[in-house]
C-alpha cells in the first residue's frame, strides 16, 4: 500500500482487488533506499466486449439500459462510486483505477449491430454511468463522440451524467437530438 500522496492522482492507496489471484505482504526489508520521484504512467488497454448495451432490472436505479466505454477514469476522484469495478479485473480500485484505463473502440459498432436487431426494445440510453465520459483519454479514442453520433443517426433516445463542461463537445449533436427531445444531460454537483 501507498502511504504517501501521489502528484497528479487523486489517491495514494494501491489497496489489493477483492478476487486477487495471490496475496502479497508487505514487508520493511531494511533497504531503507530513497525512493524516485517519479509519476506513475496511465496505459489503456483495449477492451473487446461481445455487447455494449448493459441491462439493468433494478427498481432503484431510474435507467434500464447504459453504455460505458471506458473503464476506469484518470480524473481520480476519491469518492467515485465506480472504482470497486477494476476489482472485477483483478486490479486496485486505489491507484489502478486511475492508472490502468480500458477502451471499448468498437464501442459503436457493437451499439449499431444491437439496436439493429430485430426486436430490439428501444428505451432511453444512459452514457456513462459508471465512469466519465469526458476524461482526458477521450481525446485521443473519440468513442463517446462516435456513441453519441450512432444514437443521433437512428434518432435513440439518451442521458447523459455528467461533471463539467467538456460535454459541450458534442453541442453540434446534442443540440440536433434535443430539438426533437431525445436527449437529456445532467449535471452533476
């Protein structure tokens, strides 16, 4: 575990996942070297799901069906209620999270081949539900540009979670969907 505070991560515990598949202990070999300063790097993985569309049953949750195509979110917030889900990778849902990123590139592809098919139930779509849609990774991926474009083209209805203002990306879109009202974005404070 991590005790000291990490510059530009939002955390500094790299607490084990929930299913690891060893135990490691920690132990004070008596080295006592100096550690490097250094800043931890965020990889990205490739991510091939068989679907994109995720269903949901619960009565408590107000959304039956979302899109998430990114695991993991490099902005760190400590309190994020989506971190225990890098335990499902075997990974820390401390400083992994935030560090060890997964992309769903044909995140589109998939959404278009599922809402294509025949009785398909279409009921409005929550995008990132369980990470930040706009983290700085999506720069160089564009699948949350290329989801949204996917739903507009088959005038699908959406919501959106959302924390800042980089949403207003994809206005040119979003404002085509909300004029026939097919798009909700909530702001989260």
């Amino acid at each position: 575990m991590i005790n000291k505070s990490i510059k530009g991560r939002g955390t500094a515990s790299a607490v084990d996942p929930r299913y690891p598949d060893s135990t490691r202990n920690n132990i004070d070999d008596g080295w006592d070297l100096p550690e490097e300063d250094h800043r931890i790097q965020t990889t990205v993985t490739v991510e091939k799901p068989m679907t994109i569309i995720s269903h949901n049953k619960s009565p408590d949750i107000p959304f039956e069906s979302s899109i998430n195509p990114y695991r993991g979110c490099e902005h760190g917030c400590i309190y994020c209620y989506a971190r225990p889900t890098h335990a499902y990778m075997d990974l820390s849902l401390g400083i992994d999270f935030e560090t060890k990123l997964f992309a769903k590139p044909d995140a589109a592809k998939l959404l278009k081949a599922e809402i294509s098919k025949p009785g398909y139930r279409c009921t409005p779509i929550a995008l990132g539900t369980n990470i930040d849609l706009y983290q700085p990774m999506k720069r160089h991926w564009k699948i949350t540009r290329q989801t949204i474009a996917t739903l507009h083209e088959h005038d699908h209805p959406l919501t959106i979670v959302i924390k800042s203002w980089p949403v207003e990306r994809d206005n040119d879109l979003l404002a085509a969907m909300a004029n026939k009202n097919l798009v909700h974005v909530f702001i989260s404070v």
